[in-house]
C-alpha cells in the first residue's frame, strides 16, 4: 500500500467481502494531512438486517460445535492480526491519526483472540442439592446474535475483546466499526474470511450510527449489545433497547479521570506517568487522567515539571516512527477540542501551556499539549469530557477535599492516587467513585485479569478475561426431581 492509494474496503456479510447494497460509500481522510484516504461502504438498512438475520441462520450450527473448534477459528484470527501487525498500524495511521509508534493494537487484539481461543472450560453452571428431593443446575447458554458496536479510538483493540468472548461462547456476531476508523477493521474482516469462519458467523458493517447502528439497536432478533463510546450514544442504545426487546446492553462509556497527587508522593513518576496518560493518542483516551489534584505545598514544582515534559512531545506526520503526538481523529474532535479549550480560558482558568491547534501551520488537526491551572470547578471544561491533549491542574489542601472535588463528576472510569503513605492510599482507593483506581500508576494501565468498567454515567458492565464471557451467557436454571426408592 502506497501512502498515496486510496483504499477501498468492503463489509464481510454472511462470509461475502461485500459493497452496500445501494453502492454508498463515506470518505475518511488523513487528519495529518486532510488527504483522502479512503472510500468506504455505508451500510444500508438492508444490509444490516441482512447480516443479522444471517448471523441467526448461522446460530444453530456454530453454538452446537465442539467449543475447541470454535476456538480453533479464533487462533488462526490471532495468527493472521500477528502477521499484519504493520499493514494496520498504517491503516490507523492514516483514518484516525494514531503514529505506528504506539500502535500495539493488533498484539492485543490477537491476545484477546488466543485467549478466548482456549477459555471455552470456563463456561460452567452450578449444581446442588439444597432442595430437599432435588438436584437443580444452572446452564449458561449463548444469546444467538449479538451485536457489538465499537468507537474509533483504539479499533482494533475493541473489536477482538469484545468479539471473541462473544464468539466463544456460542454466539454470532454483526460488529458494527466506527466511521471515523473503519479502515483497520475492514482489513480484520479479510482475515476473518481468510481464517474460514462458516458464513453468518461473524460479520462486519461499516457506517455511521445512523441508519445501521440505531437499526442493530432496535433489531428483535439482536439479544444482546455491547457498546464502547460516548456517554451520549450510549443512553440512545439504551433507549432503543428499552423501547423494542430489552435487548441485554453493555456499555462503556466516557470519563474525565482524576488522579490525586499528595506531596509525599514520588513527584517524578507522578509527573511522568499522568503526563503520558493525558498525551498518549492525543488524548483521545476515554481513561486519560484529564483533571489533576496536585496538594499546595508541591503544585509549583509539580506543574514546572509536567510543563516541560508535556511540551517536549513531537508531533508529525503518525507514519513516522520519531513521532509520538498524532491530530485529533478529525475535524469534529480537533473543533470540539479547540472549542473547549476557548471555554477553558473564558471560565476563570488559567491557560499556562499550549492552546493552540496547528491546522493553519501543518494542514493537519494538530492541537498543542494544554495545561490550565486552577481552573473553577464548576466549569465545563472540569466537567465534560474534552477528548484532547488537555489537562487541568488544581490544587487541595486536604484529603476531605480532594475526594468531594474528585467525585464530584457524572463519570467514574478510573482514578489515580500517589502517595507514599499505605494508609492514606487505601482510605482514598475506597472513597473514590471509580471502577478502576491506580495507587502510584494511572491509565492507562490496566492489571491483566481485573474488571474494567465504568460507576456512575461511565458505563454499566465489566469487561475483562474473567468476565467478558459473562456478558455473553445467559444462565438457565433446571430442576430434576428425583423419585423415591
Ligand atoms: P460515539 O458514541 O460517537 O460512537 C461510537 C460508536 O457508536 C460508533 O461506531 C458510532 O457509529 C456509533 N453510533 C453513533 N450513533 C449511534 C446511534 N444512534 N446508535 C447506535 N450506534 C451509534 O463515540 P466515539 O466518538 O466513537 O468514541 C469516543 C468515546 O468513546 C469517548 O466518550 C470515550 O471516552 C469512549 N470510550 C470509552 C471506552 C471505555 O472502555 N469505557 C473506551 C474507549 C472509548
């Protein structure tokens, strides 16, 4: 592939590389260089129904395999997102800005696929003997379809966690990608036909959330969704999943992550470790600790330090390997980014780093790395989710405080805590209103077999290889009377 050659990707329906079906297509462009890259399919109406209802004429056969077989699918999927590890990256690279210098997307999309491959054994019920002449069990069972609709800020990643729990577990799939990264899922879905999964098993749909993504989630024959994106689009799942079948919902959604610095802590790795959360992707990160409590007594030093580091970060063209800062994914996130950074300096903060995009200077949707300082708590921009290389720096004198100011938020994804006392580390693990807490790490560091998920309007759900297979099962319970002797 040429950095020149437009790419054109098809849909995998019911084991066919397809155009839609009224030959509509969307254009992705390079937000590095505003240069189209692409022209790809808009799945109509009719597409979606028809992938779903071939996903059900496919679940007889594929729930009643030996789950080995299943599973052995899934390791030749893994086998093939190994060996096009580079072709992805720049595919990435080129729709939604991601430098291949931090793509590690496909080995943890082939992870997840090795994973499940061999995570069948664990899908099991219970049994017992507590009603007296009984013996009762419980049966976990697959759904059918499933549909699985994915944001655009790490593709790749979301596809395979989500997918292969669902797969293994008996169901089929239609995966929906987002329009603004739809280009490295596209090329997954050739692997998926070249790995020979049976046709209808899994298909993958291009386009945008309106018509097919509304349509999978008002679909009655999908009977369970899994979501990952903005808060916002979740509720409208959610509706429409109220309003027809009661389709099973799962949802991970937004944050605007705190992470708490005391002053004993070990300022360096504080420094360096929220720096690289709020930068990584652009800040294109639902976990990225975008608000930031340093104690009084060490903000000066604290913020000196960030200043620099945050600003030594190189931006560029994403397929160079020297580059670590890539745009925004494009237009849409570079205006809604700049537009919160001119309410940030409007709404009584200090911008102290940054706050320019660089559009005009590198025809690309560059934005600055961005530090305001003591911004007011109440101001959208300590509220909402930016979604961009932004951060905010307050301070705190107390411990009190800073957990009212860290929960004082609709999102709980993921806090931070850093400090040297074991005491005061845990007291505040406990009180902070978040699915996920790091004590002298932040995000986006996640341990390998723990839960994520989101309290309050973050989400509802865990994902996780100890419980995505869970989100994809449901359970039956059977009781066997037992006559006497
Ligand atoms: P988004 O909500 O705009 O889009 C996500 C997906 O939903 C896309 O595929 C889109 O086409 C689809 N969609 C849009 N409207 C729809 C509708 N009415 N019905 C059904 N589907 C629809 O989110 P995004 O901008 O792609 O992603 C960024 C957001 O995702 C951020 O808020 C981020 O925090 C969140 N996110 C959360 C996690 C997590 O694990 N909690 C991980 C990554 C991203």
């Amino acid at each position: 592939m040429m950095a020149t050659d437009i790419v054109k990707p098809r849909m995998l329906i019911n084991g066919e590389l397809v155009e839609a079906s009224d030959g509509k297509t969307f254009s992705v462009y390079n937000p590095a260089t505003r240069q189209k890259s692409a022209e790809v399919p808009e799945a109509s109406a009719d597409d979606t129904n028809r992938a779903v209802s071939s996903a059900k004429a496919a679940f007889p056969g594929w729930s009643a395999l030996d789950p080995s077989v299943r599973g052995s699918y899934l390791g030749k999927l893994a086998a093939l997102i190994r060996q096009n590890n580079d072709e992805l990256a720049k595919l990435e690279a080129i729709s939604m800005g991601l430098p291949v210098s931090s793509f590690h997307h496909a080995k943890s999309a082939a992870l997840q696929f090795e994973h499940y491959a061999e995570a069948w054994p664990h899908v099991q019920g219970q049994a017992s003997v507590n009603t007296p002449g009984h013996v009762a069990m419980t049966l976990r069972q697959p759904y059918g379809v499933v549909a699985l609709i994915i944001p655009w800020n790490a593709p790749i990643h979301f596809f395979a966690s989500k997918a292969a729990p669902a797969l293994i577990t008996g169901n089929t799939v239609v995966l929906k990608s987002s329009e603004k990264a739809p280009l490295g899922v596209a090329r997954v879905a050739e692997l998926v036909n070249e790995a020979g999964f049976p046709p209808g098993v899994f298909n993958i749909l291009s386009g945008h959330g309106l018509p097919s993504g509304q349509i999978l989630s008002r679909h009655m024959d999908v009977r369970a969704l899994s979501f990952t994106g903005s808060s916002r689009t979740g509720k409208l799942i959610q509706e429409e999943a109220a309003r027809t079948n009661l389709k099973r919902v799962i949802l991970e959604l937004g944050g605007k992550s705190p992470a708490i610095i005391f002053h004993d802590a070990n300022l360096k790795k504080a420094v360096e470790q929220t720096q690289f959360s709020i930068q990584v992707n652009s800040g294109q990160v639902c976990m990225a600790n975008s608000r930031i409590y340093v104690q009084k007594n060490v903000a000066r030093v604290f913020v000196e330090a960030f200043k620099q580091r945050f600003a030594a970060v190189k931006d560029g063209d994403p397929l160079s390997k020297e580059v670590n800062h890539g745009p925004q994914a494009d237009e849409v996130q570079y205006k809604t980014v700049m537009s919160y950074i001119e309410q940030g300096t409007k709404s009584g903060g200090t911008l102290v780093q940054g706050g320019r995009g660089k559009r005009e200077s590198t025809s690309g949707f560059f934005v600055e790395p961005t530090v305001f300082v003591d911004t007011p708590e109440d101001a959208r921009i300590m509220k909402e989710e930016v979604f961009g290389p932004v951060v905010n720096i307050n301070t705190f004198e107390t411990e009190a405080e800073v957990i009212a100011k860290a929960n004082d938020t609709e999102y709980g994804l993921y806090a931070a805590v850093y400090t040297r006392d074991i005491n005061r580390a845990l007291r505040v693990a406990k009180a902070l209103e978040s699915g996920y807490v790091g004590v002298n790490c932040t995000s986006p560091l996640t341990g390998r077999d723990l839960p994520f998920g989101g309290y309050k309007g973050s989400g509802q759900g865990r994902e996780g290889f100890l419980y995505s297979m869970d989100n994809f099962l449901e359970t039956k319970s059977v009781i066997i009377q037992i006559d006497d002797a």
